[in-house]
C-alpha cells in the first residue's frame, strides 16, 4: 500500500475540491453543498483511459506510477456523503475508502535487453501461483525477485510493469526451439491464478485483448508463438527450486505454471498459440509401434539400440525414440537426441501433455507416456509448426483488437478530509476536517 500524492478530487458542479499530499490526504470543505447527488471525480497526476497495452508508458522517462482516473456517483446528507453507488466504495462514519486502479507500475527488476538481443518473437504465458495479486505485486516492484510485462487479475483487470523495451526477467533457467536466453526475445504475461482452480472468463478475455495490442505493436510475433512457462521452464534452477538437486537438464520446473486448468482452446478459436493440425495418425509414424501393438505406450527406459518400445523388444522396428524426440525438439521443446526414453524425453512429454491436454479437453490418459492420442496429438502440432515456419497461415486475431479492459473505478468523499491510496484497495479516506486520518 502507498499514498496516492497530487490526486485531485473533486465533487463535480460543486466548489468541493481538494489536493492529495504526499500523505495521501486532502482536505475537502463540504459546507454548502445541497443534499442530492453528484460525481465524484479523483484525478491522478499521472492517468490515463487508454487500453493497458504497449502505448503505455512509452515516452521516456518512465514514471513510476500511471493510474485509471475515477468516476463514481454519490449522495450527500446534510454536508457529508453517505453513499454510493460504486461497488468499490465504501463508507464507515466518516471514513471515506475508494479503490484506485493502476495501469502501469514500474518494476525494479528490468533490465534494457541484451546488446544485440534479436526481435520480440514470442509471448510466455503464466500463472502467479497465488490467488491475489497483492504478494505478486510485491515480489515484482519491491522485492525486485523476478519481473513480468503484464499481469491481469482476477477480475480482468491489467497492470503493466515492464516495458517492452526492456526484459523482464520472468523465464528463469529455460529453453525453446534451441534458444536458452528466454527473456530476451520474449514478453512474459502472468495470470493471476492459483493452481487448481480455474482462470475466470474476465481474465481469458482482457488475455485476448492484450494479446491483439501486444501483436500489432510487434509485428515480428506470429500467432503460433504463444506459449506457457511449463512449456520452456528447465532444471536445475537455484534454490529455493524444486529441482534445485537435479543433475540432468530437462523440463518440468514450472510444470503447474499456466497448469492444465488454462483453456488455450480459447485462444486456439482465434488462431494464436501451437495448434494441432487434424487428422489420423499415420500408420509408419514412430515406426509403425503404436498402430502394430495394441494399446502400446512408449515410456521410460525404451531405447532404439536395443529395439526396446512399450517395455518390450521388438526386433522389426526401429528408430522410435529418434523420432520421437526429433519431432518435439522441432515443436521446440527441449528433449536432446540420444535415442533412449530417458528423463529429459518423459518430461518433454509430460510438458506437452500439460499444454495440450489442458483446459476442456480429456486429461492424457498416461502422463509421461506416448499412447496413440498422445502421438496423434505431436504429429498434429508438428505438422501445423512446419507449416508456421516457413510462412503458412495457421490464424491470426486478424485485427481484432478490442477495447481496454473494463476499469475498475471506485470513490467515496466523506465530510471533509480525504485520502488516496494506490491499488489493490488502497483507499481515500476521510474524516470531518481537522480529526486524525490513519493510514490503513
């Protein structure tokens, strides 16, 4: 929490005005304004309507904080406000809480991009891990232990924290399409959510949304390249990590981070993110293994020198695991070639099975294993990845841009003195002129 200075508030049609100060309080004189009501009106220094998107703060330098202005309609009795009709304002004697939403806040953790760092070309989608957005917010500006672009609430709302310009260090140790430096050519969106209860529809729709301004602002990103930190996250990591021990790179550090709660079927309806394309599975795919063996599953421990496939030796075929893992290295995960379904490859499988068994659709009946709809699936999502690569059209939002998200505007003026506070509930408060005002 933290005073809101310089935040003009007025009582609109009346002479009640005042100035917040570096505490956060104004001084408001009520005396002579008839009873009825009236638009309260709290305007921050630094405001803006604009959709939350890469417009915002993009002049230099940067501030540190961009609010939403605030509009609310209230009642006043007898020289002081009793009411509201704002659902984010409240009121208790003559103590006056307003909800103030921020657009843009900066982070203390965002380095300029590398010197010679190539085009944006990818947008990593996460989730928070927590249910609010306050501990995130922290984390992100005062605690300077990693940063994000974007982050949208619960209720849809979006703050900006990191300009494109810069990087924001949110991938951690990563890896995608043969790329280890993350955070250099990609913007990170984090989702309030706390695994595993599900995204809310204002959250999916305010994703949309950025993700549309994001695109056209940076032309270099194709549709396909949308993806989850599940998707790239890699062991080891430093502590507190929980695979701060591992002695073998692969993935799985971040394997609940957008979890498979997240419905990138919404996206997918729009053409953006890794799309699979339709169709059966070919009878020579991975050898002909899982249309030769009934209800066959490649898992750990086959390998192709021995001719090891679905626990057992078969002799005819070969070359599976190869294939295997040539095709979800291409899809750009990390699963190096070594012919044997070792750690790294089951969690290249398992990282796929969160993407793309996600959301609405049937959970992987195997996790970590390659069963027929699994191996459908990849060659599926392969297929449309080639196709991308070389310039196929595969969807795009199509110049769908929407407005900004809905903003979240509260305010209340009680008798005299008032004060303002940043989000999230960061109030105005007010007591009759000349009472103490505490800080919340």
């Amino acid at each position: 929490m933290e005073p809101l200075a310089d935040c003009v508030v007025e009582l609109v049609g009346t002479l009640a005005h005042g100035v917040t100060k570096a505490s956060g309080r104004a001084e408001i004189d009520l005396a002579g304004v008839a009873d009825g009501r009236y638009m309260l009106s709290v305007l921050p220094a630094n405001r803006t309507t604009d959709p939350v998107g890469p417009s915002i703060a993009s002049a230099t330098p940067r501030p540190q904080r961009i609010w939403r202005p605030l509009d609310a309609q209230v009642t006043v009795v007898g020289g002081r406000i009793t009411a509201s009709t704002h659902a984010d304002v409240t009121v208790s004697g003559s103590t006056l809480t307003a909800k103030v939403q921020p657009v843009w806040m900066a982070s203390n953790r965002s380095p300029r991009r590398s010197t010679g760092a190539t085009a944006i070309t990818h947008i990593v989608i996460h989730h928070t891990g927590g249910p609010k957005i306050d501990r995130a917010l922290d984390d992100w500006v005062t605690q300077r232990r990693a940063s994000t672009h974007y982050v949208i609430d619960v209720d849809g709302q979006i703050i900006k924290l990191v300009h494109e310009a810069d990087a924001a260090w949110h991938a951690g140790p990563a890896h995608w399409d043969g790329r280890d430096d993350l955070n250099d050519f990609t913007i990170a969106i984090e989702i309030v959510n706390a695994h595993p209860s599900p995204f809310t529809a204002a959250q999916y729709d305010a994703l949309i949304e950025l993700l549309g301004r994001i695109r056209a602002a940076h032309p270099d990103i194709p549709a396909w390249n949308v993806i989850g930190h599940s998707d790239i996250a890699t062991c080891p990591a430093p502590p507190p990590s929980r695979c701060a021990s591992e002695t073998v790179r692969r993935l799985g550090r971040k394997w609940t981070d957008h979890g498979d709660q997240f419905e990138w079927e919404r996206l997918e309806r729009l053409g953006l993110g890794m799309i699979a394309a339709p169709g059966p599975l070919a009878t020579t795919a991975y050898g002909g293994f899982l249309v030769t063996v009934p209800a066959g599953r490649l898992r750990q421990n086959d390998r192709d020198s021995t001719h090891r496939y679905g626990g057992a030796a078969h002799p005819t075929i070969s070359g599976v695991i190869g294939e295997l893992q040539s095709d979800l290295r291409t899809i750009g995960y990390l699963c190096p070639a070594t012919g044997v379904y070792d750690r790294a490859t089951e969690f290249a499988v398992h990282m796929f099975h969160e993407h793309f068994f996600a959301g609405t659709r049937p959970r992987a009946a195997h996790h970590g294993q390659v069963d027929e709809a699994t191996a459908t699936r990849i060659k599926g999502v392969l297929a449309a990845a080639l196709v991308a690569r070389i310039g196929g059209a595969v969807g795009a939002v199509g110049g769908r841009l929407l407005g900004g998200p809905i903003d979240v505007l509260g305010g209340l003026l009680g008798e005299a003195a008032t004060r303002t506070e940043a989000y999230p509930a960061w109030p105005v408060e007010s007591k009759t002129r000349g009472s103490p005002v505490r800080p919340s």
